[in-house]
C-alpha cells in the first residue's frame, strides 16, 4: 500500500467511500486495487452513494460489496441508509406529500408517473416503468404498475414525472420546499430539500459513536464534496470534476502496477 494512504487510513476510525467512479469502474465492476484495498484495511467501511435501493441490489458486484462493507449503505445521495442484511431501508429525508397530491392534478392520461416509496418503485403504466427502468439502470421488472387514482404514498424517496406542463412543475417547485430537475425533454425528477450525502454520514456516525475529524471519504463528482470538505480527510479520484478536486486532500488513482497511490493536492 502507498505509504501515505497506509498513514491516513490507520490513523483514522472510519471510510466512506463513493460508488461509481472511485470504487467501481467505467463498467459498474469493483476496482481490483480498491477490492485489495479494501480487504486489509481494519477500520470501519461505508458507502456513500447516490444510487437508489434497487439500482445498488443490481451491481454486478454487489455480494462483494457486501462482503467488504458495513451492513448499513448511505444512498439516495444521503437522503436514506440502506440495511443490506434485511434488505430494508430507512428513510432520513422525504417529500412531503402534498407535492404528491399536486403531481397528481397535473397529471393526465399521457403523462409518465413513477414514485419511490421507501425503496418500493410505483408506475403509472409500462412505458413509465421502462423509462424509470432507463434511467435509474435497473429492472422495469421491479416497478410495480398500479393505478394511482386512490394510491396514498409514504416516505416519498422520488417522483419521476413526464408530462409537457412545464409551467405547472415550475409552481409545484415554487410552492413546495422541494428540489425539482429536468432530465431531458418533459422529464422531471423531485427530490428531497436539502439532499446531501453529508446528512447520511452525520447519522451514521452518530449512530457508530465515531468523530467525523477520525473519519476518511474517498469521491470524485459534485455530491462527493461535503463529504470530502468535512471529514477529517478528503481523497478524490484524479479525473474527478475541478471543484472536487479543489476541496480535496489528496488525489487518488488505481495503477495497475502499485495498486492505489495518492498524492498532494
């Protein structure tokens, strides 16, 4: 192991380490340096992701991630913490459901409705299910099609929505605390106010009696940043975006040769 990374890491109580883009490659794959990496390291390991629940199921290397893990997965970009054991997720941050009921005006026969309940995806009809599918990688298999005329929703995780009523989003947005983005054309996906992955680690670490300035993040894209800037040491992977970089510690890179090296910002 690098001499400097072989100093933070056992000098510190815990890791928090991104998914895609650090630890998993261009290819969804474990990195086999990190998969070394992370087998003789004795510190507490967790995941801090931005997937959501069935999207993290369907990594292809998802038993080993198992396997080299805490049971307990930051994801939903920190607005849940997922139990790998039970299979079950807890919620930390929703939408309220008033912003539901106002989708649901808008709404009409043409429009594309998916909604996550807790970890438990809800569509409108197939051709919802297949872009949600799309979009997230995952199964259309998993998302239940269900008529939502009488559906009352619980811990709203996100709600996929497409429909051509742009001006009517813009109002559901201005009049929630709720955070709305376009994906592509007549796509809108809400989320949680103040969705950070910072929030899932603040309970985390709570939860595990551990100080954040003895805990380490590895990242590399924009919701990585709080995670690197607060913890006590911040490693970003070295084709990550120029604001992660300029936050972080130390730079990392897998080398096929000498596993993973890191080096001054």
């Amino acid at each position: 192991m690098d001499n400097k990374l072989f100093e933070i890491v056992f000098t510190n109580d815990m890791a928090v380490f991104d998914l895609d883009g650090t630890i998993l490659d261009k290819k969804g794959l474990l990195d086999n340096n990190f998969e070394n990496l992370l087998k003789i390291i004795n510190l507490k390991k967790i995941i801090a992701t931005g997937r959501i629940k069935e999207s993290l199921i369907e990594i292809t290397d998802y038993n080993k991630l198992k396997e080299l893990f805490d049971e307990k997965v930051i994801c939903y970009n920190g607005n849940g913490i997922f139990n790998t054991q039970n299979n079950v997720l807890y919620p930390l941050n929703t939408i309220n459901n008033n912003v539901w009921e106002e989708i649901k005006f808008v709404q009409n026969k043409d429009s594309l409705l998916v909604i996550d309940c807790g970890g438990n995806l809800y569509a409108s009809n197939r051709k919802a299910a297949i872009l949600c599918s799309l979009y997230y990688g995952i199964s259309s298999k998993k998302i239940k099609i269900v008529d939502f005329k009488n559906f009352i929703p619980y811990n709203i995780m996100f709600i996929l929505i497409g429909t051509k009523e742009e001006t009517q989003i813009s109002l559901i947005k201005k009049n929630n605390e709720v955070n709305c983005s376009k994906k592509g054309e007549d796509i809108y996906i809400f989320i949680p106010n103040n969705t950070n992955k910072i929030n899932g680690l603040y309970y985390l670490v709570q939860y595990y009696n551990i100080l954040l300035k003895k805990t380490i993040a590895f990242g590399n894209d924009n919701n990585d940043i709080e995670i690197l800037s607060k913890c006590n040491i911040g490693i970003a992977m070295k084709d990550s975006f120029k604001e992660v970089l300029k936050v972080a510690d130390f730079i990392a890179y897998s080398d096929s040769l000498e596993g993973i090296k890191i080096y001054d910002r």
